[in-house]
C-alpha cells in the first residue's frame, strides 16, 4: 500500500452528506494526494464512511483515525476489514485504537481500564477470528493510534505501525526510538493557514479544547515536557504552536518536514478552519503542490 509522505486528514467529510463527502474526497484524489484519514467518535461509522468515501474515488486509500475497538467485537473488526480490502486492494489502511474513557464508558456504555492489556487481547482476538467471506488479494493492513512508549512498542511488535494523534515532532521523534527502523510511522499535523498569530492561535485552541480534556492526550502532553499551566485555559501559546501548526505555505511545508526528519513516513495533514464545519478546499489547494511537491 502507497499512502505517499503526506495526506489529509479531516473531520468535515463525516458532516456533509454522502454524494458530497465523495466528491470532496475525489478533490483530495485529484490534488495527488494519496490518502485521507477519517475519525471515528460520534458521526459516521468508520466502515460505513469508509466504503462511502472508496466508492466515490478511483486511486484514492482510505485511513481509520481511528476504529474503536469499543465500537465493534474483534470478529466484527476483522471481517470489516477483509471486506473492504477485499474489495478495494491496497487502499484501505485499519487504524484502531483504545479511544478514550469519557468516550468508552459515558458514550458507549462500557468499562474502560487496561487498555494496553485490553489491546493486546483484542489484537489476539482479532488474528484468531475466523472469516468465510471472498478473501482479499493483498494483505489487509492495521495500525494503532499510540502514543504511550508501551502502546508504541505494540504498534510495532503486532501491526503495521503507529498513528499518534495530537503530538508535536518530538513525540514523532520518541516514537521512531521506541519502535525501531522498520514500522509505519504517521502522526497527525493540524495547521492552519494564516500568517496573523491571535487569529491562528484562536482557530487552534477551538480545536484543541476537546483534546485538552481528555486524559490520554494531556498525559501525553506532560510526558513530553508540557506543564500543568501549558494545558490549562485552553494551551499556552507554548503548547498551542506545538501542537498546531499555523502560519503561510512555507511554515506549513517547514513542521511537516520536522517530523519526517524526526522519523515519519507519513503525516496526516488536519487543515483548520475559523468556521469549524467548512470543507478546507482552498487551504487544501494552495498547499497541494507544496506539500506533495
């Protein structure tokens, strides 16, 4: 599978309605980007959109940012998986992932605890299931979205790799330590595309505000070096331009380079936008050539 240096990684598609989530994606593909990731919390389904979005392209791959593994058993997970490889070789990439407590336990109801434990179980599970549709003809591909040293360590022992979320280049360079030469290695980058700092700073803490009150990210953040005050109020300036990276093409261009010099092979691109639900089109087409040039 070619998923190339860079990709797109968006929240918008799951909000417009199909036919137009399709033609945006087909934009994506146009532009040469070879990949778009897609999340999976409370829209779509990530199955469901994914085969929505692999319909309506040609070449396009379609990434999970990620499946919860609390959202399916793992038969389920797996069956879904060989479906859609098999019926698009080579273009659909499984990242999954433990989620998040607030999400496990007030949205879906159940218990979360141990999630490396219940991630290596569910790895297991997963491998073990039994399967008797058309089988694919290339190799289904998974990932986790990790981002503890312990997690990164799985990502590499038993998948594809690893594709952290929410972390500046020196998570991407701690990870390629732990997980050694060989696995896939894809953060995700969120940008934004303006050159005036309180107006980019603002775009980025609407952003990130959700991720600030999750304890996995926060935890993350502090291991990193980010303090108490850093994730407070909404991020520090300090933390905000860690996370997100904001300026004109070239800045862009400079902090994508940063974590393929850390040691990425991929990164997802999350383009932000001051009206949250709107399709980032012209960002998408002004950074197209230099990001894939």
């Amino acid at each position: 599978m070619d998923i190339g240096r860079v990709g797109i990684w968006n929240f918008t598609l799951e909000l417009l309605p199909a036919r137009q989530a399709q033609e945006a994606a087909a934009e994506i593909e146009a532009l040469g980007f070879k990949v778009v990731w897609i999340p999976e919390a409370m829209g779509r389904e990530a199955f469901s959109h994914a085969g929505l979005l692999l319909a309506g392209t040609r070449r396009l791959a379609v990434a999970t940012g990620i499946a919860s593994i609390f959202a399916r058993d793992p038969v389920t997970m797996a069956a879904a998986q060989k479906t859609l490889t098999e019926a698009y070789p080579d273009r659909f990439l499984l990242g999954i992932g433990v989620s998040h407590a607030p999400l496990v336990e007030m949205v879906r109801g159940h218990r979360y605890e141990k999630p490396l434990t219940t991630m290596r179980k569910y790895l297991d599970a997963m491998d073990a299931a039994p399967y008797t549709g058309a089988a694919p003809t290339t190799a289904p591909v998974r990932v986790i979205g990790a981002l503890h040293p312990k997690m990164l360590k799985l990502a590499a022992e038993r998948t594809a790799g690893a594709h952290p979320y929410f972390v500046p280049p020196e998570h991407t360079a701690d990870a390629r330590r732990i997980m050694g030469p060989g696995p896939l290695l894809c953060p995700e980058q969120a940008v934004v595309l303006e050159t005036d700092a309180s107006t980019a700073r603002d775009i980025a803490r609407a952003h990130m505000i959700t991720y600030l009150g999750l304890p996995n990210y926060v935890n993350n953040l502090k291991r990193l070096g980010f303090t108490d005050d850093d994730v407070a109020n909404g991020g520090s300036n300090r933390l905000v331009d860690a996370i997100v990276a904001w300026g004109d093409v070239d800045a862009i261009v400079r902090r994508v380079k940063a974590h393929h010099d850390a040691g990425a092979d991929h990164v997802g691109v999350q383009v932000l936008d001051a009206d949250a639900r709107a399709l980032p089109l012209r960002q998408w087409r002004e950074l197209a050539p230099a990001l894939l040039g």
